[in-house]
C-alpha cells in the first residue's frame, strides 16, 4: 500500500486516495492503472456493471473512417490504439477493415493514400522503438490497394475457411459487391475491433483481484464537497442495498477526484461549479443476423457523407453471422436533435426526452424494428444479399460527450480544472489510457504522489493483473455480460483467422 506523508490528508497516516465516478471505458481504465501501481482507488458506478456505454465495436488504429478528421488526430489514434490492445489483449477482434468509396460519394480514394502513408510510417517507427508494439501485424502490410481487376479475379476464388492472407479477407467482399458501384482503389488496412463485452469482462476481472481498487455498483453519486483548506473532496452517493431492498446514503472522503461520468460529465461539473462547453451526441448501432452469410467477412467501411441520407455504412462483423450496423444518417445510428450543447448556466448537455428514456427504460420493439430494418436497407445499397438480414438484438446505443465545440473532434482524452479535479473526456475507446497516463503525470508533478518506480517498467509489466488474465476466463465474464445485457452471447466470443 502507498502512503504518502504530507498535507494532503488531515490524518498523515492515512493513504492518498483518488475517487473516480463512473465506471464506463475511461473511468474503469484510470482506476485499474492507478490501482496496479498501488495507489489506493474507489470507483463509483451508477450501473450494475462496468464499461456499459456507447456502442464500441471499432478500434480505430488510424483513425482512416474519418476523412474530415486531422492527420495529428489519426496519428494520435494509431498511437493510442497501439497501447489500448497491450493493456486489453484479449479485447480485439483481429481483423482487418475494408475501405470503400462509392459512385455516389465525392471523395475520391487517391485522397487516402498520403495519410495511410502516413500512418504506415508512424507505425513502422514505434515498432522499430518497441517491437512489444506490433499488435496491428507487420508494419509493412498495413494497408493495400485493391484495383478492380485484381477484385474481379478475388470474386471467382473459393472461400476460405480460415483466412490466411490479406487476399483471403477480401474474397467474400469481392464476392458480394457491384463494382461499377464504386470508385477504386478499394483499401484494407489493419484497423481492428474491439469488444466492448470483452473490455467489461476485463475491467471487471481485474477489479476483482487489484486490493487497491474498491468498486462501488449502483451507486449514485449526489454530491461533491471540498475542503477548501486541504483540498480534500467528500463524496456523497446512494447505493442500492439487496439485503434492505432500498438505497442508502454514503459519505466518503477522497484526496483527488476524477469525472469520468460520460455524457453525464457535466452534472458533477455543476455540482464542483466547474464550468465546460461541451457536446453530447445520442447515438445507436444495430444488431443484425445473416443467416445467408456466407466466409468470414472484414469489417466494410463504405465512406459517404455524415448526416445526409448516403451517409457513411459500416459493417462490423462477429460470430455466427451477427453484425452489427451503422449508419451515418439522422434515420439510422444518427438523430434529429440527438447533439445537445452545455449553455452558460450548466456544463451539462441535455437531451431530448425522447433519448433520455431511452438512456433509461431502453428501446420499444417497434422502435428496434424500423430503425435496425433501415440499417439492412442501407447496407444493401452496397452489398445487395444483404437485404435477407434481419433484426438480431437491441441496438448497442449510448450518448457520446465530444469536449469543446467541435462535433468532428474524436481524439481527446483529459483535462483538468479547479484543485484536485480532473475530466475524463474521452471520446473513443482506445484515448483511455492517455487519460489515465495524464492523471498520473499530474499527481506526480503536483508532488501529490511520489513516482512509482514501476514507471520504469514496460506496460505489461506496469498492469501485471489486466494484461495477465486468461483468454478463456475473459471470454466467459464476457459472455455473462452479453447475456445480462440481453445481447447475443456470440458478440463476446473472439472473431479472428485463428
């Protein structure tokens, strides 16, 4: 156990403890990391379980489904990326993503090449300072460029079982396209996904066996306080309690607090009188079955234009011939009125009440049907057997905060205000860990905590417990989650070649 003395606490004997409140991808990240260093943590989760959210299913190595996004912020992805797969390993579904631009799209595919180039190299390079870091395979099959010749003469190869190439993953989307429906090159590129039920068995896990990490479920926090002398900070929250049947009302102390509520970051940002712009944005994505399905499929990408109706089409696939959709349009993972912006008054956004019911109560049976059977017919513009599909599920859904006032901003991690007071304001899964890295640097450099010599470690080596838990027991936690979710459990299992 780390004790630090000095005036941080009212009792110098007593250990330096962080508060976190929420216990989605960012909050349970930074809570585990500082835990494994054995810094004292108590997590505070209003859900019954942890990573509960938005609906993660991309990894994001590049960034390369993002045209409107910055080169600094794909290289900031690929390097976050990289580190999210080291500290989650069991977290990836490897395979690679395809990237498409239709007829119809104004983009042209030669626009993407200076970037994938780009990003190549950047790979290249940190493999070359840390071979630990090739988690997205060889540097220098990245990415490839497939002309329609070489997809026309990919379409009459036989389906592999098991892929065992690059070519081997293009074949069934060889198989299934119209290519005069498309402009070329077609590009694959070693993006990965993620399993967001695999990432919550993990978090979970590793919670469990880190002494240093006190997690608290259905717990609501309702008020912060800080003591303006020490800069210490009191907590108050309501906690469900089976054995009463009812809540009750808990106070504790804490040295640093960190917000990691997600979209609800501003209600505690209004409580520490801490103000923030910010955006939130309701989003779904949409569970489908394709009994008809034939090989095993990369993730597609078809790029288009956010917001209008050939808005962008991505095809993400999982085991026994599940996917999952979206679709960049307001009628299918995009809302009418689903970006709501903070305001003088209040850091916090607030949605429609039409999402904030479904944050609460979840989706009507209707709602699932029209919504998820407009997701197939989108997807079928690009791959016409995929009008057979049907509903597989409930939609994957959540509100995603974007820090600021850019909606296209997708690389952000952490900021800090106020004493002893730090945002999590992570916007895609894998700046996590930057976030955590952050509030480290900062504890340190505040002379709040001493450098933890493992620091000197590698990652691994840093987050013993989280990157060293079995494959099968991960596996099985995911699944458990899946179910409870009330999700198919094939969604947690692993999706790669081998």
């Amino acid at each position: 156990m780390m004790h630090v003395n000095g005036s941080h606490s009212t009792d110098p004997q007593q250990p330096f403890k962080i508060g976190v409140v929420g216990g989605g991808i960012a909050g349970s990240t930074i809570a585990l990391r500082l835990a494994e260093l054995g810094i004292e943590v108590q997590l505070f989760e209003s859900g019954t379980s942890l990573v509960n959210g938005p609906p993660i299913c991309h990894l994001h190595a590049g960034g390369n489904l993002y045209r409107e996004i910055s080169d600094q912020q794909c290289l900031t992805l690929l390097h976050e990326s990289i580190d999210t797969l080291r500290i989650f390993p069991h977290a990836a579904n490897i395979r690679p993503t395809v990237i498409a631009v239709p007829q119809q799209d104004p983009g042209d595919p030669a626009a993407l090449l200076p970037r994938l180039n780009l990003l190549q190299q950047a790979y290249q390079t940190i493999v070359a300072e840390n071979p630990a870091n090739e988690v997205l395979g060889d540097p220098a099959h990245y990415y490839k460029l497939y002309h329609r010749d070489e997809l026309e003469q990919l379409a009459r190869m036989p389906l592999p079982e098991t892929p065992a190439s690059l070519d081997d993953w293009m074949i069934p989307v060889a198989r299934n396209l119209e290519f005069d429906a498309f402009k070329f090159p077609l590009v694959l590129v070693q993006e990965y996904g993620l399993s967001v039920f695999r990432l919550a068995a993990t978090a979970t896990l590793a919670a469990e066996k880190i002494p240093h990490c006190q997690v608290e479920t259905e717990a609501q926090v309702i008020d912060i306080q800080q003591d303006s002398s020490t800069g210490r900070w009191s907590v108050t929250y309501q906690q469900y309690k089976p054995l009463y049947q009812d809540h009750r009302t808990y106070t504790t102390e804490v040295d640093y607090l960190i917000n990691a509520c997600g979209f609800r970051t501003g209600q505690l940002d209004d409580m520490a009188q801490l103000p923030r712009d910010r955006m939130v944005e309701f989003k779904a994505a949409y569970i489908t079955h394709w009994a008809e399905c034939e090989g095993v499929w990369p993730e597609v990408i078809f790029h288009g234009q956010r917001g209008t109706p050939q808005g962008m089409a991505q095809l993400t696939p999982y085991p026994d011939g599940y996917f999952q959709l979206h679709g960049m349009t307001p009628e299918i993972t995009l809302f009418q009125d689903g970006l709501a912006r903070s305001t003088e008054s209040s850091a916090q956004p607030v949605l429609r009440q039409r999402f904030i019911r479904k944050l609460r109560d979840g989706w009507q049976a209707d709602e699932i049907d029209t919504r998820t059977s407009r997701a197939i017919a989108h997807m079928a513009q690009f791959v016409p057997a995929y009008q057979s599909a049907t509903v597989g599920g409930n939609p994957l859904f959540g509100a995603q905060q974007i820090p600021g006032n850019d909606p296209s901003l997708r690389a952000a991690d952490l900021s800090f205000a106020g004493q002893r007071y730090a945002r999590a304001e992570v916007v895609k899964a894998s700046s996590a860990l930057s976030a955590a890295n952050q509030v480290l640097s900062q504890l340190i450099e505040e002379k709040l905590l001493p450098a933890p010599a493992k620091l000197k470690l590698s990652l691994e080596q840093q987050l013993p417990i989280m990157t060293g838990l079995p494959p099968d027991a991960v596996i099985q936690k995911a699944e458990q989650l899946a179910e409870e979710r009330k999700y198919p459990t094939a969604m947690a299992r692993l999706y790669q070649a081998s």
